[in-house]
C-alpha cells in the first residue's frame, strides 16, 4: 500500500491517517516535484539512453576484460 505524506521539521507527516501499529517497518521513497505543463512527472532519460553516446567505443581490450576488470585496473588476481 502507498500513503502521501510530506517531511515537515525532520518528520514524515501522512496526508491521510493510517493506521499501522507502532513498530511497523516502512520504506520512504523521496519524489521529484518536478512536472510538466501536463501535470506528469518529467520522464529521466533510462540508463542504456545516457551511456548509449559511449558504447562500443572501447578498442583493444582483452577478451575477457568484462570478468577480470578488477585484474586489469587494480592488478587483483584473475577469476
């Protein structure tokens, strides 16, 4: 279930009373107030959209570089 609220003086503040017992373990998830003249929320370009400038530019690494970085960079043993 999902509940609205907002942070008023360092304390989450539910828009609508819930009843939850003390002790209940709740994540609290921040969200941007950024919107759009439509009213939705401004879309964030996805992961493979930001890096897709720099794909496949890597030339000459070894074959299995995407295993072994680690030995590569930092010189720890191979996998």
């Amino acid at each position: 279930m999902t509940y609205r609220g907002r942070v008023q003086d360092g304390v989450v503040v539910l828009d609508e009373p819930a009843a939850l017992p003390d002790g209940t373990v709740v994540s609290v998830q921040a969200v941007s107030r950024a919107k759009r003249a439509s009213g939705q929320a401004e879309q964030r370009p996805t992961l493979y959209e930001r890096l897709k400038p720099i794909i496949g530019k890597a030339k000459g690494l070894p074959a299995d570089f995407s295993v072994n970085h680690d030995h590569y960079l930092y010189g720890t043993p191979k996998k």
